[in-house]
C-alpha cells in the first residue's frame, strides 16, 4: 500500500513536513505553506482505492537438492480491484497467494 502525499493546495509532493498536532500529524507545504492533516487511510498503489483486505501469500525455501518447500504464510494487502483476479484464482479456494507474487495494492501496475 502506497502512502503518497501531495499538497492539495499547489500540488508539492517533494517538500512537504510533518509534525505531530493533539495525535494527528499536520502536514506542512515547503512551497507553498498550506498545513492540512494527514489521511492514514490505506490505499492501493494502482488504482488508489481503500477496499483493502489482507491474504496470505506462500512463503517458500530451499531444502536439500534444491527442493523447495512451504515454509510459511505473509500477510500481503489486496485491492478488490486491482487484485480481483488473484483472489479469485487462490484465496476463493481456500488457497494462498503465489510465493513471489506482488499485489497490486502494495506495487504500481501499468
């Protein structure tokens, strides 16, 4: 998931600060100096959407002979989206994620 601000005043996304004001981080506009909190919601990296959920992704290793085996389960963000088809592949079958696939929710796609 992709934590990206902008200044919604001048459209800065380089140099902005941020600092903590009664439990909400005020960010601040280097260029432009408008201050506005920060929106913690999660987003997917693609397509910016916040229907979020968290799967779980195979996690893999090597053994002897170059055998590969499960070896555990990672959580990884999915978007309804962006990652339907995945989720519609594995997860609506009672199986994980794919070791090494990345989400949409967590990576840009073209």
């Amino acid at each position: 998931m992709a934590y990206e601000f902008t200044c919604p005043s001048c459209s800065e996304d380089d140099h902005l600060y941020g600092r903590p004001v009664d439990g909400v981080i005020m960010l601040r506009c280097g260029r432009c100096r408008h201050e506005w909190p920060r929106d913690d919601t999660p987003r997917c990296a693609t397509c910016g959407g916040t229907d979020l959920s968290t799967v779980s992704r195979s996690v893999m290793a090597g053994g002897r002979a170059a055998v590969m085996s499960v070896v555990g389960r990672q959580k990884v963000p999915v978007c309804a989206v962006c990652d339907r088809g995945a989720v519609e592949k594995y997860i609506a079958k009672g199986q994980n994620l794919p070791p090494g696939y990345v989400t949409a929710a967590s990576q840009p796609r073209a």
